[in-house]
C-alpha cells in the first residue's frame, strides 16, 4: 500500500514538476484548447513563439510526465493533451480536501496516556 502510495505521489509529483516552467504551462494551455485532434509542432511554434528547438525540449518533459502524446502523420507531429492525465493530477490534489491535519505531537501525546 506506502509503495503505491508513493509511486502515485511521485507521479503527481513530476506533472506538476513539468507544469511548473511557464512555457510548458502554455504549450500545456494551448494543447487543452485545440481539443482531442490536438495540434501540430509547427502550429504550436507559432502560435507560442518559441524556437523549435526550445519547443521540443518542452514537448519531450510534457510527454514524459505523461501529460501528452504525440502521434506522427507524414512529415507532421501531432501533440494531444491527455485529459484523462490532467484529470488524475487535478482530483489527486483535491482528493483530500478539507480532511484536516493531523497534529503529530498531539497524537503521540495521547497514544503516551
């Protein structure tokens, strides 16, 4: 159970790592607005601005995070955003919410009594 825990943390972990630079963010943003038929390489470059190069260093974190796949067409990389991927990250985030902290001290203090 702590195993799958912590490979499912670690998980979490590298998405949000890989959505932590702001241009992966917004090659992350523009591949959720083109939808499930994604967008090509050479769409993203433009419509971002950033040098192909640059581009592909992003594209290369964003896959192995596991946050998109990319699928190639003839001489075209289409790059799709993996929604059931965002999905899981965003309810692993919430997943407790307002469950409350347990104090450490005061839960050892009463196991001591």
């Amino acid at each position: 159970m702590a195993s799958r825990k912590y490979a499912e943390e670690l998980k979490a972990a590298d998405a949000l790592a890989a959505l932590g630079s702001r241009t992966r963010l917004r090659v992350f943003k523009a591949l959720v607005r083109a939808g499930p038929q994604g967008a090509n390489v050479g769409t993203l470059q433009r419509h971002l601005d950033v040098p192909a190069t640059t581009l592909a260093h992003h594209l290369a974190m964003l896959s192995q995070a596991g946050l998109l796949s990319q699928q190639r067409l003839g001489r075209e990389v289409i790059c799709t955003a993996d929604y059931k991927a965002l999905n899981w990250v965003l309810e692993y985030v919430r997943a407790e919410c307002c469950e409350g902290i347990e104090d450490v001290a005061s839960e050892r203090a009463k196991a001591e009594a």
